[in-house]
C-alpha cells in the first residue's frame, strides 16, 4: 500500500489536485473561448490563450469505455486485482474524458456516474447516479 | 510540392538478432549485431557508414554510443528519437529524407531493446512515461499500454459490434503465419477455443491478444535509390513516408473511441506514392494488441469503418486472402521489436525471401507503426520491391 503511486501535481495541475483534496471536480475554463482543458495546461488548444479561470464542474458524467485488470501490472496493486478502471466523459465537454475506479461491480458502457473523492489521498470514484 | 520524397530513397540492408525473452546481452551489443547483419546483407563496408537513427523511451543505449561503437569517424546525420512505437516508420521516413537530401549517404536505422530481460512495458520493470497525463492514472493502477488498448477496445468493439470472435481470428491468423516463419518465436497454431481459454490479462484483453515481451533489435540500411542498386540485394524502393498525429488518448481534441490518428494521415501516405489501399498486396499492421490490427484495417481504408472483425474473419487477411497481414506472425507471434520486424517482413516480401511464407508476386507493401493511442504520434512507409 505504502508504494502505491500517489498524485504528483505539477506546475499546472495542482489547482486540479487542490480541488480533489477538498472534494470538488475542477477544471481550467478557457477565458478566451469557453473551452474547459484537459489534461491541466497553460495554453488551450483551440484558441492559444493563455488566460483561465479554475472553474468547479458538475462532477457528472457518463461511463464511455471500462476495464478489468487481471495481471499484477504494479505490486502496489497485487491485492486489488481484479480491479475495474473506467474511462468517464464529464457533462459538460465531450471530448474530455477521465480515468477513474467506480463503486459499482459492474460496469456498463453508457451508465450515468457522479464523481466522489475518497481515500488518502482523495482519489477519483464514480459512483452510479439515477 | 516543393520537395518530392517519393521514390528517393530505398532500404538496402535489413538485419536481425536472434529474438528471445532473455538475451543476455546489452542493447549496445544487440544494436550492433543487428547493424552488421543488415551491413552484411547489403554488403556495404561499414566504413561507409554516415548516418546513424533510432528511437528509445529511455530503454536502449544513444545512437551516439553505437556510432561510436561502430567506428564511424565522421557522422553526417543522426537522429536519437524519444518515443515508442508511433516513432517506429518515422525513424526511417526521416533516414530517406535525409539520403534524399543528401545530408548523408548511408543511414543505418534500428531499435534494440530488452523488452522482456531488462524494460518491460507493463510498468513492472521500469519507471512511468514522463508524461503530464500520468498524474491522472498511476494513482489509479491504471498504468500498462495493455490497459491503455483494452480502453480503447472496449469502445471500439461497443460501438461497432466488433466480438472476442474478431479479436480471437487476428490471434489464430498471425500464429499460423508464424508457423511458416523459422524466425517466430511462437510457432505452434493455435485454435479459437485455445485463444478463448487462455487468461485474462486485461479484459477485454487474453494473453493471446496481447504481442510478446521480446528481448532484439532489427536495423534497417537506409540510401538513396541509386546507391541501393549497387548493392547486393534486390533494392526497396520507399515509395512513401508519413507522419501522423496530434492527440493522445487522455487529451481533449482527440478522434472519437475506435478511430486512430491513422486515420487523417493515411491518404496523405497514399497520395505520396500514388497509390491507393487496393494496390497494397501485402501489409504489416502493428499489432501490439489484436485491436490495433482491426482499427487500422479500417482507418488506413481496406474495409469500411466497423468492418475490420469481419474483413479479419473472412480470410481476408490470411495468407492466400485478398490481402495477407502480418505474414511473419506479427508481433503477437513473431515478436516485438516495437516495429521494426514489420519493416523487416515488408523488405522480406517485397525481395521474394519470405519462404514459406511468401506473398506470389508481391510488389507493394504497407508498414504501419502505432496508431497514436497512447504516444500521441504514428508514421508508416508504402514500400516498393522489383523495380
């Protein structure tokens, strides 16, 4: 456990990190065209301003593709195997899309989820809506 | 065009070390093992030797050092490319730019790794990828490109109804080409019931859709098509060479799921040669899962979107099919070197040595290096044999 990898923020992303620790999903919104980043940057790849708020979304989405891993990939995650890893598109931008764990055994491509932070440190776990 | 690449520059040389899970040797020795083969096989005088190429992700030893190695005094072009299997095409389209440039004479391309002996891919033997994207995954256990490409497949295969009986047909295809390849590490055939029964790795991901961990290297002599006539082997004309992409799996912009960056650059190579999907008569597919073989099937255009499963079950692309793939066994079977055996096959084909495994009268084929999902970049060659 105590190998695991944990979050290394960096330059940019630690807004993200910050939002993650006091349970909120936050993102970079675009000053010059509206566009939310992904990941975390200092330019936006539409409109190359380098001006953005650190906006908190609605933390909803949908599951667009999942995993289950079998094979022992890191040690730190030997006692979890097999664990199920899920690739979520937020609400608010299509072309965004998050990694995650899900607290639900089955996961199912299209399943409307709410992103919750738990752990130490916080993680990301979608959990099932509606 | 300012500037006309076709048909410049040719492969002259190809060489190989033995594949294996556990070398035993360094990546400089395995470079340069490789190196003298292809020198070998073109019979060029290693003293001429101007040019030097390869890519790494910090897993191989500089180019600089196998320059060195290889006593070439006065380097007049070298390349040291950090990137993975996207990189792959690319380290030999720009090689052919560079004879047709004539910066250098003779650029010896080649990618030696220990991928199973000393850096494997699955994040058990080596460091993450210095990425920015890492942070929102390695805490999540979500770290392997087998991870990577089962994201991937899992959308693809929803979207278009694509079923492990697709997948299983690449796997059972490839071995039985690799049973016809004395070079293949897995030789044995396999049925789909055997595919089906072996272990999950990552769903929707088995064993067998996953290539093999290889300890080799592969080089590959690059000169400019005149020069290649005088040497020793039927010449390999490089009819064309692109580079290709500009997402990756995790930032936004990126293709919808089940579509590669191969897709937008695939009419960029075609239209480079001339040539259009139905003049290739034998093509090597990068195969690092069994997916990867399909999407590209359909995004460099020989079946439409979505039809890549059956155009695989069909025998299509099995050897006596309209369009053999992978006739060495690819890297599911052959082995993995990251891209570079699919070049070696390609000029294999096109000189009418590929044996038992031989394409009757192929005279045009595609190599295709990673498709982009998880580097971001991708490249291939259309190349030329017979002329």
């Amino acid at each position: 456990m105590s190998d695991r990898p944990v979050p290394h923020p960096d330059r940019d992303s630690a807004p993200y990190w910050e939002g993650v620790s006091a349970g909120e999903l936050r993102l970079q919104r675009c000053s010059g065209c509206g566009a939310y980043r992904w990941p975390a940057r200092a330019i936006c790849n539409r409109c190359h301003s380098f001006q953005a708020e650190w906006v908190a979304v609605s933390g909803l989405g949908t599951i667009i593709s999942w995993v289950r891993t079998h094979q022992v990939f890191m040690r730190a995650f030997q006692d979890d195997v097999p664990y199920v890893t899920v690739e979520v598109q937020i609400d608010e931008q299509d072309d965004i899309r998050m990694i995650g764990r899900l607290a639900a055994p089955a996961p199912v491509i299209g399943m409307r989820v709410r992103a919750l932070f738990e752990g130490d440190p916080p993680l990301t776990v979608w959990h099932p809506v509606g | 065009m300012a500037f006309d690449l076709a048909d410049k520059a040719a492969i002259a040389g190809v060489g190989y070390t033995e594949f294996s899970k556990n070398s035993g040797v360094s990546t400089l020795t395995l470079a340069t093992r490789a190196i003298m083969a292809a020198l070998q096989d073109a019979g060029l005088d290693p003293a001429r030797l101007d040019g030097i190429a390869t890519h790494r992700v910090g897993d191989s030893i500089p180019s600089s050092v196998v320059a060195q190695a290889m006593g070439i005094r006065d380097l007049h072009y070298f390349v040291d490319h950090f990137g993975g299997g996207g990189s792959s095409q690319a380290v030999v389209g720009q090689a052919a730019m560079a004879v047709a440039a004539g910066v250098a004479d003779y650029v010896v391309c080649y990618r030696a790794i220990n991928a199973r002996s000393e850096f494997r891919m699955g994040g058990t033997g080596r460091p993450t990828v210095d990425s920015i994207e890492t942070q929102y995954q390695a805490p999540y256990g979500y770290v392997a490109p087998p991870q990577q490409y089962a994201m991937v497949a899992q959308a693809y295969m929803q979207r278009y109804g694509v079923t492990e009986r697709h997948l299983g047909a690449v796997a059972v295809t490839q071995r039985r080409h690799a049973s016809l390849n004395p070079h293949a590490l897995m030789r044995t055939p396999i049925t789909y019931e055997e595919y089906l029964a072996s272990r999950w790795v990552v769903e929707p991901f088995r064993l067998l859709d996953c290539c093999l961990e290889t300890d080799a290297a592969v080089a590959v002599l690059v000169c400019s098509a005149e020069r290649a006539r005088d040497l020793k082997q039927p010449p390999v004309t490089i009819r064309a060479a692109a580079w290709g992409g500009g997402q990756t799996l995790f930032s936004n912009q990126q293709p919808p799921p089940g579509t590669s960056l191969a897709a937008q650059m695939a009419p960029r190579l075609f239209g480079m040669a001339g040539l259009k999907p139905a003049d290739v008569d034998v093509a090597m597919i990068y195969d690092c899962f069994t997916p990867a073989v399909l999407i590209q099937l359909e995004d460099y255009g020989f079946c439409a979107k979505g039809e890549g499963g059956a155009f695989t079950l069909s025998g299509a692309t099995a050897l006596g099919g309209s369009m053999p793939v992978n006739t060495h066994g690819g890297f599911l079977s052959e082995g993995y070197v990251h891209g570079w055996n699919h070049i070696a096959e390609a000029a294999a084909q096109l000189r009418g040595q590929a044996g038992d495994r031989q394409v009757t009268g192929a005279r045009i084929a595609l190599s295709t290096g990673a498709p982009g999902y998880v580097g971001g970049v991708t490249s291939a060659l259309l190349l030329e044999g017979g002329s």
